[in-house]
C-alpha cells in the first residue's frame, strides 16, 4: 500500500468523524500517540512499538486530510526536490 493509498483508505474510515473534531482536537489526539511512541521507544512497559508507529502515521493522514494536505505530494519535498543539509 502506498502513501497515497493508506491516506486515502484513513480518509474513507474515519474522515467524518475527524472534520467534525478539527485540527485542534485532532492534534491533540496525535500528541498523545507521539507520547506513546516516545514511550514504547524509551522501552517503557510492554508497549508494542509497530502499533504505536502505525497510529502515529494514522494520526498524521487524519491531520493532513482535514487540512487538504496530500502527503505524498508533500514528501517530494525529500524524494523530488532534494533536501540538502541535515538537523
């Protein structure tokens, strides 16, 4: 599945739903999901790593979807126009 697909898949579950909450509410949801990435990652308690990566990604098409944002279009900021340097 790509990128576009997986956003779009997102999209078609959940989109109602996520319009309604707004980016605001949305975010906050995908904070929390960084938190319990951030935890499984510091190897705190029986967190599963991949599932917590999978609801992060989730989370970030549910925000790029309610903000018009397609991100496979907006990786080409990497894969097509080239980033130079590093953070």
């Amino acid at each position: 599945m790509t990128i576009r697909e997986f956003q779009q898949f997102i999209r078609e579950k959940y989109y109602a739903t996520d319009v309604a909450r707004g980016t605001s509410g949305t975010f906050m949801w995908f904070v929390e999901e960084v938190g319990e990435l951030a935890s499984a990652l510091a190897g705190d308690g029986g967190h599963n790593k991949s599932e917590e990566f999978a609801d992060v990604l989730a989370w970030l098409c549910t925000l790029a979807n309610i903000n018009d944002v397609d991100l496979t279009d907006a990786v080409e900021k990497y894969t097509v126009r080239g980033v130079e340097g590093t953070k």
